[in-house]
C-alpha cells in the first residue's frame, strides 16, 4: 500500500502546472496532439510519448517518489472495442511514461453500479489485466471512505483516495454525451465521487446548465495534474454509453489545461466551445482557456483533424432553438431511455440506482420508465451491465439525426 500525504499535497501543487506556468512567456496553454491509427502496443507507447514532448515529458509533472492516480473512464462493465471506457492499451502506454519518471501508480473510477461490485468493470473492460501487467495497483473508491468539501453552496463527497496521492492524471475518454452534448476531461472528475451521490446530484440538477456546475464543481476541487485523451477510437451518435456507435479518431491529446483541452476535442467533432456548457463555465471561473484562438495548439494543424461527419448526440438540435419553439418541438422531437426485454437479465441495478425512482420491474424484471419523472440522465444507460437500455427516439429525431 502506499503512504498517506496530506490533501493539501494534490490540490496545492496541482496550480504550479497551470498552462501559465508551463509556458510564461506566451502565457497561452499548449494542447498537443499526436496521431495514432490504432491500439497497437507499440503505436501507442509512441503516439504517448510523441505527445507529451511538446509539454516537457512526464517528468515535468511527475517527480519520482509520487504517487498518481491515473483517473480512467470505466462507466461501463463493456469490453474496450465498444470505444466507451479508457483502453487498457493506452491505460498501459501511459502507465510506462509515469513509471519511467519514477512515479508510482494507483488505478481507479467510480462507475454507477460499483455499488454492485466493481471487480466486473475491471475485468470487462480489461481495465483489471493491464493494471496488473504493469504492477499498478487498482483501488475501489467506494471502499475507502470519503472527504467532503463544500463549494458554491454544495457539499461534495470525495473519495478519501485523494488524500493519499501526491497528483491526479485524468484519461477521460473523447465521446458524444445525450446530456451534456460532449463528455472530455472536466466530466471525467464526476467519477471521483463514489456510491450513489452521482444519482443525487443529477436528480438535484436535471437541466443541463445547472449539471454542467457541478461537474465544473468537482473539478476545480480536484485539479488534475495532465490530461491524456484516448480519442484512437471515440464515441459517437447517442454516447455516452451503448447507445452510441464506435467511431475511429486516430488522435492523442494532453493538456495541463482540461479546459482548453476540451475545447480542441469538442471542435474537432463539430462544436463549436460554446455550446458546450462545461467548457464556458469553467472558463467564466477562471479555469483554464476555453477560446480556441487562444491555446497553442501543438503536433497537428486544426483544419487536418476535425471530422465535418462526426455523428452529434439526436437532441443536440434542440439545444439552439429558440425556448417557444424547442417546447413545440420536443412534443415530436425526443430521446429517452427505454429497456430491451431481450437483453435484460432482471438485475435491477438500474433500478436501484435512478435518482428519481421512475423504473419499476414488470413480471419478468424488465424495469418499464415512468417518461413523466425520468429526468434523461442516462444514468440507467450508463450502469446496465448488459446494455439493455437504448436510447429511443421519436420519428422526427430519427430524421434529423
């Protein structure tokens, strides 16, 4: 086991790696990019290596001795060529770079049914093997209790984790998300909150806006040192789990900066920075550069990575109409989830889980939604095990998707 440090140690040191102070004299964050066309071992390890040259290598963030925590996306119990969760190749890949700067590694998420038992994510996702492979050691969240913070008015439940690391280094994945349009660096914090607090929080603030102020929240709290994106293969259409379709990306990002980060992997699918609600509230806060024209953008031109065909979540439309209109509209034009018998087992951890308790077993276990509570959160979509729960769409939202 590794030895515990004080919060502070995290969190104070996480500001000396400001884009900022990564590069003064421009004072402009760097977002560096690296092409990769496949899983391959050796393809990665160079696509990592390559990418995080133009920010000085690992060692300008890890100093040997400290203990990092590699903050996977691990929403889903799925297997890593479904393009919803970090790939164990590139779990790896980046896991050699934090070892060879003498760094020691903890390996960790909080998916929404670990409260079923985490042990399936690690396996399904392959997530457990690499670990292991690499001498890493995973961590449960939900098992080592948590310290609260409170920011804006709210009270956050961090996994204690934290106070025994020394830096956080975030590998969110680059998917599509039906709530928040885009899900990247910022939303993967959401994962440092264990048990069922992410349900509350979603029942707390269905809407969009108010969502994206808490991911905005969590993250200012935690500070990630680096930000490595796995977009090799992304996730597009109605992510940001089953629902959505693999899509190959061929590309690597790293950033000290989530936000600007963020900003490049958004445009590069087709948004524009500011429809995307977490990217210009953390950048109203002061947290980093969410303007496009103002980051460095390293390895590879704009105009040769954006993908004009990328496939938007099906509610993405609505989002820029005018509210008179969009309330006409989303009477023909909707999304939401709906359980397939054929695939459902009866678990009911969708069920346990919905922070709203719109969801109800019919005979079989099938849970039937109640559409006049649910709330669209996918947090059902995002915790079946068996993918059983889609996201339905009206006839119109078929046509324009």
């Amino acid at each position: 086991m590794f030895n515990k440090r004080p919060r502070d140690s995290a969190y104070q040191r996480a500001s000396l790696y400001s884009p900022q102070a990564m590069d003064p004299a421009l004072a402009a964050p760097i977002v560096s990019v690296s092409q990769c066309r496949s899983y391959d071992h050796e393809m990665v390890q160079v696509a990592v290596r390559s990418v995080l040259e133009p920010l000085g290598g690992m060692r300008e963030f890890v100093k040997r001795g400290d203990t990092v925590l590699l903050k996977v996306n691990m929403l889903a119990a799925k297997s890593p060529e479904k393009a919803i969760t970090t790939h164990p190749v590139f779990l790896k890949a980046v896991a050699h770079e934090v070892a060879s700067a003498g760094g020691k590694i903890i390996v960790g998420d909080s998916p929404a049914g670990a409260i079923k038992g985490v042990e399936r994510y690690w396996e399904n996702t392959g997530i457990g093997r690499a670990t292991a492979a690499f001498g890493g050691e995973l961590v449960k969240f939900e098992g080592a209790g948590t310290s609260p913070i409170g920011i804006n008015g709210r009270v956050y439940h961090l996994t204690s984790i934290l106070d025994q690391v020394d830096c956080i280094i975030n590998l969110p994945k680059l998917k599509t998300h039906n709530l928040t349009l885009f899900t990247g660096a910022l939303k993967n914090c959401f994962g440092l909150l264990p048990g069922l607090q992410k349900a509350n929080f979603h029942k707390a603030a269905p809407k969009v806006d108010r969502f994206s102020e808490i991911l905005v929240d969590i993250f200012s709290l935690v500070k990630p040192r680096l930000h490595i994106m796995d977009a090799i293969v992304g996730l597009e259409g109605n992510g940001p789990s089953a629902s959505g379709s693999a899509r190959e990306i061929g590309l690597v990002l790293a950033s000290p900066d989530a936000v600007a980060m963020d900003s490049i992997a958004s445009r590069i699918i087709g948004f524009e920075e500011s429809a995307i609600a977490t990217t210009r509230i953390a950048m109203e806060r002061g947290l980093g550069e969410g303007r496009i024209e103002r980051v460095r953008l390293e390895g590879l031109p704009l105009s040769e990575i954006c993908i004009p065909d990328y496939a938007l979540p099906s509610n993405s439309l609505l989002r820029f109409v005018p509210m008179r209109l969009a309330e006409f509209v989303g009477r023909f034009y909707w999304v939401h989830p709906k359980a397939v018998a054929a695939q459902c087992d009866g678990c009911g951890i969708c069920i346990e889980g919905c922070p709203v308790d719109c969801m109800s077993p019919d005979k079989s276990g099938v849970p039937v939604i109640d559409y006049n509570s649910c709330i669209n959160c996918l947090g059902c979509d995002e915790s079946c095990p068996n993918g059983a729960i889609i996201q339905e769409m009206s006839w119109l939202a078929k046509k324009l998707q």
